[in-house]
C-alpha cells in the first residue's frame, strides 16, 4: 500500500483511491491548488510539481487508514526500506533504556542514522535514549490521525538538513486547510493471545478566504500480551523446539556458597537442576506487547495579514503511558548477600553466602512509564518580488518518568539482608514469604528525563537568474538551534542498592547554527541539476560542511534518469556526549572460567553479565557518502517502473566497543580493573564475573548498497470498477560493518517487498497486500550447529485483507484482517542475548492474526 511515487503519477494514484465522485472531486481541487508551489523532501526549492531527483516514498493518508494500522510504528516497520534498528515497544522489558519509546531505521543503519522531521522541522529526541546511549525520534508522539502523508527520502541530505539525515528523511506532513469535521473509531483484536486495541480521533477544521484552523484529537490504547500467553514463543527454554535453554542460572530456589564451594539449594526441583545450578524460566513473566495508552491533541492554524504575508503556528501534546516488565530481581555474588547459621531455614547450618537468587515471591518488576512532548512553531511567510520567504521559531520539549512501586518487585539488597538477619525472609525451597516480609524488603523508583530544543530558522527561495532559455532557482537559510537532555535514574541505582536493571545516566547542552544554500540549475528542459551545500558549527565538537549534487535527465517524455551524490554527518548525540556511570545486561559465558559445556560447572549456567559503561571525551562526527543512480520510465499512463541503485557509506560510526574484545584482552587477569571479578573461591584461578567496564569510541565503518524497485499498473475493469497494483522491493546486496559482510546474515534480510492490489466499484472496496521478509542466516551456537554449516531462517510472507463500504457520501465502514492466514514468525535459535524466545524479535511480530473494524464519519 506504500507508494514509491514517481511524482507525475499523482492523479493515478488518487483515483485507485475508492471514495466517492464527490470527495475525489474535493481531493482533485485541493491538489490542484497545493501543487502550485510544493516544497518536497529532500530540497528546499519549491515546485511547481512533485518530480525531482531525489527517491521518495510516499504514504497518504487514505494508504495508512487502508493498512488496518493504528499507531506509526505499526506502518513504518512493514516498509521494505525499514531495517535493522527499526524498534518498538513490542518485546520491550525493562532491559531497555527507551522503555515505551519507538523508532524507525532506514536501510538498517539505526535510528539516530535516520532524521525524522515533522512538517521539515527538527523535533525534540526521546528524553530517554535507546540501547544506551543512542538518541531517537519517539515516533509514538506522532498520533496517526494528525498525519497527511509521510514522505521517506531514501537518500542522504545532510546539505540540506544537516545532522542525522544519514540513511535518509522521515517527513511527517500534518492535516491541515481542514474544513468541517471527521469522526473515526476502530476496535480490533487478535485470535491467539487476549489481546485488542482501540482508536479514535477527532478532526475539526474551519477556513475563510484569508484564515483557517484545524485541531485533531487522537485516543489509541493497547492491552497487554505476557509471555505466559505465548506458548513456545514464551519461554527460554528452547531446547524442545531445537534451540537452546536459556533460563537464567539466577534461580528461584538458588544456589549457595558453602565452605568455599558451590552449593545448590536442596529444593531445587529436578527439572530445574542444572548441576549445582538451579535455573529460572524468566520467559512466562516478560510483555510480548506491553498495555500503552497515547493522547494527544495538534491545532494549526493560519491567518493573512496582506496578500503577501500570512502568520501560521503550530501547536500539539502528547501524552502517552505504557509498562515495561521484567522477571524478579536476579541477585548474585555482587549483592554480599548472607544467611547465618543460626538462620531458622538455613539447611546448611554454617555461615553462607547467597551466590545467584531471584525474589520471585517478590513478583516480576514493573515499570510505569509516562511521557509527554510538547511542541510550539510560530512563523511568518509570504512572496516578496517572486521570492518565497518563511521565518520561524520553535520550541520543543520531550519529558519522561518511569517509576515503580512498592508492589511492582522493587527489592532492595539492604532490605532483604536486614531481614535475612532477623530470621523473617526464608531464601531456601522456593519459599513465598509472607505480604509483610515483601513489604520490607521492596521500594519504589523513579528515573526522570527531559529534552529541549529551541531553534530558529529564516529562508528564502525563488527563481535568481535566467540561464540561456531557462531559470535558475535558487533556496538559502539559516538556522540557530539550542538542545539539552538530561536521564537520571533513581539514587538507589547510583548506590548500588538496586541489581539487574538497566540504568543511565546522561546529562549534556550544546548550541548550533548553520547555513546553506540550493541550486536547481536546468541546463534544458531534458536536463537539471542541483547543487546544496550546507555548513554546520557545534558549540561541542566544532564543524562540518556537506555538498550535494544531483541530476535529473529526461530523454523521453515517458522516461528519466536520476542520480545523485552527497555527503553527510551524524553529530554526537547529547547522551553520548554526556553519558555518565550507564550499565547493561548482556548474556553470554564467562569462557574463561568455561572452557567447555559442562553442567557440572556453575559457569556454564546462561548468566546476563553487567557492562558499566562511561563517558568519552573527544568524540568526533560520523561522517557519511551517499550515490544513488535511478530511472523512472512511465511506460503508459496505467503502468510505470521505478528502479533505483543505491550505496551508503558511514565511517568514524559512534558504537560500542566491542564488549568481546574488552573481554578478551582483559578477563583472564583476577586483578584488572577494566574486567572487575569476585574473589576466586578455593581451587579457582578466577572468580566470578562481577562487571566490565566498557566506552562508547569512534570505531565503527558500515557500508551498505542494494536495489529498490517499485512499479504499479492501474486496470480499469469494464462494469466492475478499477483496481490499482503495487509492488514496492527492497534488496540488499552487501551490508558491511567494520570488514564483515551481514546481508542475509541475523537480522539483516537481503529481501522485503510489499505487494498489494486495491480494487474499487461505486461505494466498495478491498484491499490485500502480501509484505514479505526473506530468509537470512540464524544465529546458532557453535554446540548447536555445526561449524560447516550453516542455519536459516525461514522466509515469512504475511497477507492483509481490508474490506470498505461508503454508505453515504458521509459514512465508511471499514473490515480488515491482519495476518489473515495467522502465520507464526519462523523458528530462529536467536542471539542468546536479545532473542532467547524461538524468534527474531527484531524481524518478525509474534501478535498473530488481528481483527479490526473502522467507522469512519464527516460532517
């Protein structure tokens, strides 16, 4: 249903759109009037129609209520130029740092590759940043409603809109010029787990000949889908299936240091048992799709003050809550947890320490998370001799809060050891203490984040000067903008008091202005090109210049050549630039104290180990290059192909240094610093994995090609209404990160396409659309799979189904199914770290087959 427009194809895709006579007569005069003067992604220069060089992907209003999706995340991440990077609140846990954030990653370069803009202005990042350090555009502050089109340039344009625009541009073009007012209402639900969703929204506009104004109201709420409701897809333990079981070797029983010697507890039952191991399914307890509810409200406006200068300002909240959950608190050498002998339930009946525990009687940890964004842009524009001028200022804020209370599994080590020592809290048998107990040994939390932006910009565009037959149009600005962010987590953290949770800490402000220029340079009325470049200065890392070229040649009326080459720059965000004592957990095996599997060894057990992570001075830009060379060949004026050859390459990449080589190089020593252990027990060389303090460091090169090809055929039956085709394909040839190659490796498919046919007659309509992922490598541990060969991942082909009834000219009534043949992700063996569930979560949405229904009615 995405269109890959190929920009005089407008009118086709209008009438394959199955409204009414009068509404399409509406659209034709509205669209008629807008293209007059259009500013498309990508370019500064306004035309006076939509073609230009740059590849752009185009998803109207009508496509995205056509895809049964109620939330942005939801259509974004079926888009074939969606990759790796791309991440929502489904799977989410409190093992993220953007808990009840989403975002998109264009070509699977990552989020804080990919600029999303709303109305072509910057908007403030995620108070809370992803993966650590790593700053995003929280698209789940984007109600649907509000949305006209999004616009996705698949090409870099850093000479036009500086930082981030690596992998491409995310526009997200607000409704607006509305007059009367709209109604929708969907409800919806799938098949397998208890789950449903449900959407409305309002839209009110009034206009005159010199003024308007238009408000959106918007509702979305979600329930929630635990693990328990998953089945296979619900569990660690993937051995049955032929993965691996990962449940955690912090049990519930546990095990025990005893006399210097590991000790399991006598109550662990057989099924858990794991040599002196007592391992815990933490799978059950986890949010598949944790419960979220959003609101939010945009007003726009407009207002004339001469016929060459009118006001406009543009102004919208958003409120959104969700959870995230994650098993009971795992406890292990770290925690200096102890039971006397004298302990009334100690078994042992000496002094022990508590070697790996989980307060399961204390219940699964809760997060409740609330954001709330904020923007305001007030501006003038008009004509002055031709030129088209517009200034503007904005202010922009992102504010988030998570907490979690007494009753949400909160335990805190000083706590449990008090009443350890006062014989109340019994850690032995898999014991659920009493309500009491619980009570004192738990707390609340609360990890608070905020971010700004204030920017300033002023611009100018028009025709300059005339070259031989033709004219030279030329745009030019300037910008000023300000940002600060700041994450803090709860005191509790920062003392130690709080074990296995993520947790940041980031605090940092920086100013920036810029300048650029654009020239649209026809050489003659088959040839042009564009040249843009753009300067940017960084109150933190000083600055960097970026160029432009583009070329647009029609040798034929019905078919043009494109190419283009940029290049681009990623400024540090402000979390990584401020970043402050952080710590993730990752999983994976201490091999220096596990040469081999062996279930006898304690250090065998699947452990999530703690990486500490600390700020770096002195981080420089990423720094990018883009080609693309396509064609657009209209070959009637039902049927046109567009095909496009695409390259990106990214070097001096903001990352983390790679946890396995700190691993390496440090871990065989008891005593380092970086690689911090427990003291060895009797007849150990080393002791336990206590943490490894890791750095973020300009280190990474990623480079990435591949074809896009999108072509559509509108056939109009005879007595039977029209019908419109679509394909739109994605592939990636090579995917290249610091030398190695992942196209077609884990989570890097070489193959997505998205195919649909939209058939129209009178007042109906049905739409179906097949989006497909190929098949790429899994992810198998060497003791699973044998080293000469290799594993996949099955392709998934899902279908979508979305019948429509216009009742009146007034009233729609929507049916759709989503996932209609109820297709289940394909069987991976996973990372052992992320994906320890049978899937790729990163890939592949385990929800099932989704029932909605929509009414949809204008006054």
């Amino acid at each position: 249903m995405k269109t890959s427009f190929n920009y005089s194809l407008c009118a086709l895709a209008v009438s394959s759109l199955g409204y009414s006579s009068v509404t399409l007569a509406q659209q034709s005069d509205e669209q008629t009037a807008a293209v007059e003067r259009i500013e498309v992604t990508g370019s500064r220069i306004k035309r006076n129609d939509l073609e230009g060089a740059a590849p752009i992907d185009i998803i109207n209003r009508d496509e995205i209520a056509k895809s049964g999706f109620s939330n942005l995340q939801q259509l974004l991440e079926r888009t074939p130029v969606a990759g790796t990077g791309t991440f929502s609140t489904r799977g989410n846990n409190q093992d993220s740092t953007a808990n009840g954030g989403a975002a998109i990653s264009l070509r699977g370069f990552g989020s804080d590759a990919t600029l999303v803009l709303i109305n072509g202005r910057r908007v403030a990042v995620s108070a809370f940043a992803e993966n650590i350090a790593n700053s995003f555009v929280d698209i789940n502050s984007i109600p649907v409603a509000a949305i006209e089109r999004v616009e996705i340039l698949k090409d870099g344009a850093s000479a036009v809109y500086g930082s981030d625009a690596v992998a491409g541009v995310v526009n997200i073009i607000l409704r607006k010029d509305f007059d009367g007012a709209e109604l929708s209402v969907s409800h919806g639900g799938t098949t397998g787990p208890s789950y449903d969703e449900t959407s409305a929204s309002m839209v009110w506009g009034t206009q005159t000949d010199d003024a308007n104004a238009t408000l959106i109201l918007d509702y979305f709420k979600n329930t929630v889908i635990t693990g328990a409701e998953m089945g296979r897809f619900g569990t660690a333990n993937q051995s049955p299936y032929g993965g691996e079981d990962l449940r955690s070797s912090r049990g519930f029983p546990g095990n025990f240091i005893v006399n210097g010697e590991t000790r399991i507890d006598p109550g662990c039952p057989a099924d858990q048992t794991f040599g002196e191991t007592c391992v815990y399914d933490y799978g059950p307890v986890g949010m598949v799709v944790p419960a979220a509810e959003r609101v939010g409200a945009i007003f726009q406006a407009s207002q004339s003050f001469t016929d060459s200068v009118q006001g406009y300002v543009e102004l919208s909240v958003q409120h959104n809550r969700s959870q995230a959950a994650g098993a009971a608190t795992p406890l292990d050498g770290d925690a200096g947890l102890t039971v006397p002998g004298t302990h009334p339930n100690n078994p042992f009946g000496v002094d022990i320490a508590i070697n790996r525990f989980r307060t399961v009687d204390a219940g699964a940890r809760v997060w409740d998370i609330e954001s709330d964004s904020l923007r305001l842009v007030a501006g003038l524009r008009g004509q002055l001799k031709g030129w088209d001028w517009d200034i503007a200022a904005q202010k922009g804020r992102s504010e988030s809060m998570q907490t979690g209370s007494k009753q949400q599994g909160w335990v805190r080590t000083d706590f449990l050891q008090e009443q350890i020592n006062l014989g109340n809290y019994n850690p032995f048998g898999g014991t659920f203490n009493s309500a009491e107990v619980i009570d004192a040994i738990t707390t609340s939390l609360v990890r608070r984040g905020e971010s700004h932006i204030t920017a300033y910009d002023a611009s100018i565009s028009g025709e300059a000067f005339a070259l031989g037959n033709q004219m030279v149009s030329v745009a030019a600005g300037v910008e000023y903008r300000e940002e600060d962010a700041f994450d803090q987590p709860d005191d509790q953290f920062q003392r130690g008091l709080i074990f296995g949770t993520e947790s940041v800490s980031a605090q940092a402000q920086r100013d920036q202005y810029a300048a650029y220029v654009e020239l649209l340079i026809p050489v003659a009325d088959e040839l042009e090109f564009t040249l843009a470049g753009r300067y940017d200065h960084y109150s933190d890392f000083g600055s960097s210049t970026n160029p432009q070229l583009t070329m647009k040649w029609r040798p034929l009326d019905n078919f043009t050549m494109r190419a283009s080459f940029g290049q681009g720059f990623r400024a540090p965000s402000l979390a990584q630039i401020g970043l402050g004592p952080s710590q993730e957990s990752v999983f994976f095996t201490d091999s220096f104290r596990c040469p081999i599997p062996d279930a006898g060894n304690p250090a065998c057990a699947a452990t999530d180990y703690t990486i500490v992570f600390v700020g770096t001075e002195g981080l420089q830009p990423e720094e990018s290059e883009t080609y693309n060379l396509g064609a657009v060949w209209q070959i009637t004026d039902e049927f046109d192909v567009t095909v496009d050859i695409w390259s990106i390459t990214q070097d001096n990449k903001i990352d983390k240094n790679d946890y396995e080589n700190v691993y390496n190089a440090e871990c065989a020593n008891q005593n380092s610093t970086v690689c911090v252990r427990l003291a060895p027990l009797p007849g150990q060389a080393l002791g336990e994995l206590s943490r490894l303090f890791n750095s973020y460091v300009n280190i990474s090169a990623q480079e990435a090609t591949g074809i896009d090809l999108s072509t559509s055929y509108h056939l109009v039956l005879q007595d039977m209404g029209q019908i419109r085709f679509s394909l739109d394909w994605s592939y990636i040839s090579k995917f290249e990160k610091n030398g190695i190659d992942y196209a077609g490796e884990y989570n890097y498919p070489q193959h997505r396409w998205l195919a649909a046919a939209d058939w129209s007659h009178g007042d109906w309509g049905v739409v179906t659309s097949l989006s497909y992922t190929g098949e790429f490598e899994d992810y198998a541990a060497p003791d699973l799979v044998e080293s000469t060969t290799t594993r996949s991942i099955d392709a998934q082909m899902l279908l979508d189904v979305q019948a429509r009834y216009n009742v009146t000219d007034k009233l729609q009534l929507a049916l759709g199914v989503n996932n209609l043949l109820d297709e289940d992700p394909p069987f991976a063996i996973g990372d052992g770290d992320a994906d320890l569930y049978g899937y790729a979560s990163k890939v592949h949405n385990p929800r099932g087959q989704y029932i909605y229904g929509k009414i949809t009615y204008r006054f």
